[in-house]
C-alpha cells in the first residue's frame, strides 16, 4: 500500500471530497457562506479563498493519497484568514498560532493512521515557517445529535486531536479550543512517522529490522 502527501493546489483542490470541495463553512462569515450557498456555486467562493490565500500566505492543506486515490485532507491557514474562527464561543485563536480548520478521512480507509499522518504534514510544513503552534477547535459532542447539523462535517471530533496530541486551551462543552505546540511535535513526529510506516507495511524489510538505537561499537581483543 502506497501513501503520499501532497500541498492543496488548485489543482488538486478538485481531490476534495465533493461536499468539501463545495463547502465554504471556514472560508466565509456565517453570513456570506449562507449567500454563496443561496447563490448555487460555493466552489467558486471556496477557489478563490484556496487562490487569494496561496498566493499572501502560502501552502494551506495537504491531502493524502492511497494507491493514487485521495483519502483525505487537512486544511490550514493564520486565524486572519478564516473568519469563522471567530464565531465560536472559544474564540479567539492565539495570535501564535495557526488554525487547523477541518481534518477529514474517507470512510473506507479510515482506522489506517492518515488523520496523524496529515496533522504531522501540517506541524512540519508549519515548523519550517516559522510558526510556533497550531490551534483547532473541536466537536466534544461529534457523533451526537442532528446529523443534518453542517458542523458535524465541517469541525473534527474534540478526541481526534486529542488523540494526536493536542491539549486543551479553552475547555467548552461542545467546542474546545484546543492547541499542539510545534516544539513537541518535532520528536513527536518522527515516532509517529515510523509507527505509521510499520503499520501500512510500505518499509523495506531492511529498515523494519534497523534497531531503534545503533549498537554500541565493539573494541577488537586482539592486539
């Protein structure tokens, strides 16, 4: 089984699952989101937002890939960009930080470990830039109520981020904001790489059998 992580392009924006791809939840006020969607075509507001924020900012999603089919996405951008982050009762984001806005799988290759492979995509893309953590807000009560509800789909369960390290900054009963500093995630990471890698099976044996601590050099008793 083959994975590979790519940066969110226009072009591969078209991967999205197709709800996603048409979904401006983060993207848009309340407001604006309610008009584009009246309107017919949030993918057009949702391509924009991918373009306007590639190009002031930088890379912002990464999406993960399974024998060369998408399987999920992470998306990601400075609090400044995602005006919703500010309508959640945990706001506000910390001026620090980056927001992880949404994480999603496809059912069918859930349980395989793709949601700590994207979130370790994130922390190192994010490392390199400079920036100090990130912050999301999570859904305490994922899996409870009204399945019609649009944030069921469009903010993670409060436990997966959990799950991958993140600690609680602002507890809520229903939306905790919650934080991962990239300080930590740096040997995090690289433990949960070589876990990932044993599980999916896509290590050469040689590097399966490389021990974990090189072994101590021998001295020859010979003179």
């Amino acid at each position: 089984m083959s994975r590979r992580l790519v940066s969110l392009t226009l072009d591969t924006l078209e991967d999205l699952p197709r709800p996603c791809r048409q979904c401006v939840y983060w993207e848009l006020d309340p407001v604006s989101a309610d008009r584009a969607c009246a309107a017919g075509d949030p993918g057009l507001e949702k391509e924009a937002w991918v373009s306007q924020t590639l190009l002031e900012w930088g890379s912002c999603g990464k999406l993960v890939y399974v024998d060369g089919m998408p399987a999920g996405f992470v998306m990601y951008a400075p609090p400044a960009y995602v005006p919703r982050s500010m309508a959640f009762p945990t706001s506000p984001v910390s001026a620090d930080a980056a927001l992880l806005m949404t994480a999603n799988v496809v059912p069918a290759f859930a349980g395989g470990g793709l949601g700590r492979m994207l979130v370790q995509g994130v922390a190192r893309d994010l490392t390199k830039r400079g920036i100090k953590a990130i912050e999301a807000f999570g859904d305490a009560k994922f899996g409870d109520g009204d399945d019609s509800d649009p944030t069921r789909a469009c903010v993670a369960p409060a436990d997966f981020f959990l799950s991958v390290g993140f600690k609680t900054v602002r507890p809520h009963p229903r939306y905790p904001r919650l934080r991962l500093e990239l300080r930590t995630a740096l040997s995090w990471k690289s433990d949960v790489e070589y876990a990932l890698e044993k599980l999916l099976g896509s290590m050469s044996p040689e590097t399966l059998l490389r021990p974990v601590r090189p072994a101590p050099a021998t001295r020859s008793t010979t003179g």
